[in-house]
C-alpha cells in the first residue's frame, strides 16, 4: 500500500511556509527528512507536513526554531511522539457535535443500504475534518453498537450488521499501515484468546498505540494458548494485551493469563468486563479500564513499572462442577436433542442453542459465580421478544436443558437445576 507524499509546491501551499525556510530548516536543523526522487526533488510524507506544522505552530506560541526544534529532539529522545502531545490530546473532539452527529447518522443509513461507495466517502469526510480518534470514537464506534442494537431488536439483518464491520475493520487496517515507524522501544503483543473472534476493539488499541508510537505486534482472534506461549517467548514483550467481548471469552481469557502470567505482564480489557464486573477478580492481570481513555495511562504505569500483576486465588465453591460439566457435556447435549428431536424443534438452531447456552454456563462455572449468567439469559429473552419469537417457550427450553445435565451428571447437578428453576420462575413471572 503507497503512503501519500507531497512535492515542494504542495507542503508550501498547505503551510504557507516559505520555501528559502524550510529548505534552512532541512540544512541546519535535519528536520524535515524529506525523501528523494529518482530525480532528486523533495518527496515529503504526511508525517513530514505534519511536523512542518508543529514547528510553526511553536513559533506562533514565541519559540525561535532553534527552540522549536530542541523541543522536538528531547521529545523524541524520551520516547515520545510529539505529534501526539500536540494541540491535541488524542482524545480532544471537535466541537461541532451537529457534525458528528449527521456523519454518524449518514453512515449508518448507508451501511444499511449495502452503499459502499456512499459509505466510504462518509468515512473520507469523517477523517479530513477530525483527528482519527475523534472520528473513530464519536462516529464509527458508536454507529456500530447503534448499528448491532438494530439487530437485536430486529429492526437489521445480521448480514448488515456484518458488512458495517467489515469496512470499519478494512478502515482501521489502513490506518494502522500508515502509522509511521515506531520510535518506541517496548514490545507490545494484542490478540484475542481462544475463541474470541471479535477483533474491533482490539484493532483500536493497536491503531491508537502505533500513533503513539509503540512496536505493537498485533495477532488477531482466536490465538490458541499454546500459540500465544509460543510467540510471547520468541518475541519477549514488555506487555500483552488481551481483549474479549462475550462471558465464555472471558473464562478463556482468564485461562490464557494463568498459563502466561509469570512469563510477561498482562493487562486486558472488554465490553464483558464493563457489564459484569465481578468477573474481574478472578483475573490475575492489569485491567484497562471501563473507558478507552483510561487505556493508555493504564499502560504507561505497566510498562514503567514492569511489574507483573500480583498473583491472588479464589476459592471457587463450583470447580468440580464445573468439571463435571466439561465431561458430562456432550452426552448432555445428545440427551436434549433427543428430547427435542420428536417436537419437530429444527436441528440447528437447536445445537447453535445448546452451544451458545453451554459455553456460557461452563464460564460462569469457570467463575465460580452462576449469577454472572444471568445478563446472557436476559438478553436471550429479550432478543427473542424484540424478534416477535416470544412464543419460542425459553422457560420450557431452559427446564429441559437442566434435566439433561441432571440426567447425566446427577445429584452433583443439583446446584445448577436449582439456579435454572429459579431463572424460569422470573421469566415466567416477566410474562406474565
């Protein structure tokens, strides 16, 4: 992918620098670096521009250049990006809020239109008039939970929902190709753990950090523990970021921390952590914080400290339920599909059910806590009211999902049906 460059006219048109200057500049002070072309004139990057503008923005604040630039060079010799302390935390929006808010709402209508070409230019707009975090976290990322809460109320196909994702992913690719070369020294790895598939917030984190300027070695969803292992030992990184998004991808997250705790300090993160929060300690590593703002202060103190979270164990009064399940699962499975199977009950809605419902049972009992269960069954309820499926008996769904465990497991099940019983009796009260 080629990265934008500019000739000589265009930096003096953009800055209204004057060219016997900046060539001065470039003599006495190395900065800029402009690249060459085959012909040797001056080829200069965005990153180019962008530091033309700082050094004349300091001189407008009263520095001379020579300043100016003794600024820029210690900046950059401790390890930061000037760039990114300017004007501008990264966090500063504009405040044309009414802009914001009409390039969100546009953007939506077009996602929703299948328009990509309307949509990418909504997307090019955003960007010329915004900082990148400002348009990321006041446009894109909210019109994207926007964007899912129509699906859940059934108001957007999933196959919406899907493509509104994908350009943001392909967008924020782009965006971390073009971050420029990091002139941190720390290593930091970002994955997902096993099974989490959702890449979004993570892929943010790894733009924001590359504008900061840190060697950020991004891994994506779903890394196996073993895998992960392996790369953390091969690259040695000074921090591992992990995200996850969904109750069972918290158990795995937690899972991949205690395999990999007293190799590397972790911190992590997830929209899981911010609706059940009591999950959190039961995880053995740095949390980042409930806003995307706190990440980086968060990250700062690891890195200078380099300290690995401190290492606490909780009693967990359902562990050998939890492995009671883990084995007895399968034949569970098979003993409700049967059960169904004469009911006329489609077979994969109904395994997709059992999965979904299971994997999410198995990380609350991972938890220690079936309660932390209790935020997934409502939003099932709820998802099926807003579909106009509240006829789906999900009280008669659930009561025979229990009686399977009983079936196989046995008494030892007896804590799980109770707490279903009790969820049944709620929703059946809801109802009526």
């Amino acid at each position: 992918m080629s990265r934008k460059t500019y000739n000589l006219g265009s930096i003096l048109r953009e800055t209204n620098i004057k060219a016997d200057t900046l060539r001065a500049w470039e003599r006495r002070y190395d900065l800029p670096k402009p690249a060459r072309s085959a012909g040797g004139h001056r080829l200069y990057s965005e990153r180019d521009l962008k530091i033309i503008r700082w050094l004349l923005q300091r001189q407008q604040e009263g520095m001379r250049i020579s300043q100016a630039v003794r600024l820029w060079k210690s900046t950059i010799s401790a390890g930061d990006d000037p760039l990114l302390d300017d004007k501008s935390d990264l966090f500063s929006l504009s405040p044309n809020k009414l802009t914001l808010q009409t390039l969100k709402n546009d953007w939506i209508s077009a996602c929703l239109e299948f328009d990509e070409a309307n949509a990418e230019k909504i997307v090019h707009e955003a960007f010329s008039l915004f900082l990148p975090e400002s348009a990321l976290l006041e446009i894109f990322m909210p019109a994207i939970c926007e964007i899912g809460a129509l699906w859940y109320q059934g108001e957007a196909t999933v196959q919406q929902e899907h493509f509104a994702s994908a350009l943001l992913v392909r967008r924020l690719n782009a965006l971390i190709l073009s971050t420029p070369v990091p002139i941190r020294p720390e290593k930091i790895v970002v994955a997902c753990p096993p099974e989490e598939e959702h890449t979004l917030y993570l892929l943010v984190i790894t733009f924001f950090l590359r504008r900061k300027g840190f060697n950020v070695v991004y891994l994506g969803a779903n890394v196996p523990i073993e895998q992960l292992k392996e790369t953390v030992q091969k690259i040695r990184p000074q921090l591992l970021i992990l995200t996850a998004q969904q109750l069972s991808t918290a158990a795995t997250l937690s899972q991949t921390v205690n395999a990999l705790h007293s190799t590397v300090p972790i911190a992590y993160g997830g929209s899981i952590f911010n609706t059940t929060p009591s999950i959190k300690r039961q995880i053995n590593a740095y949390f980042l914080g409930n806003h995307i703002e706190k990440v980086f202060p968060t990250i700062e103190k690891i890195l200078a400290t380099r300290e690995h979270y401190p290492v606490h164990s909780l009693d967990n009064p359902l562990k050998e339920l939890y492995e009671d399940f883990m084995l007895y699962r399968p034949a569970a499975h098979i003993y409700l599909t049967t059960q169904f199977a004469s009911s006329g009950f489609p077979l994969m809605p109904m395994i997709n059910a059992n999965n979904f419902l299971s994997n999410n049972v198995a990380a609350a009992l991972y938890f220690g806590d079936l309660d932390t269960l209790s935020p997934e069954l409502l939003w099932a309820e709820n998802l099926l009211k807003n579909r106009q499926l509240d006829h789906i008996p999900l009280a008669g769904y659930l009561e025979n999902y229990a009686n399977a465990f009983l079936a196989t497991i046995g008494e030892k099940a007896t804590p799980l049906a109770f707490w279903f019983d009790q969820k049944i009796d709620e929703i059946q009260e809801r109802n009526r």
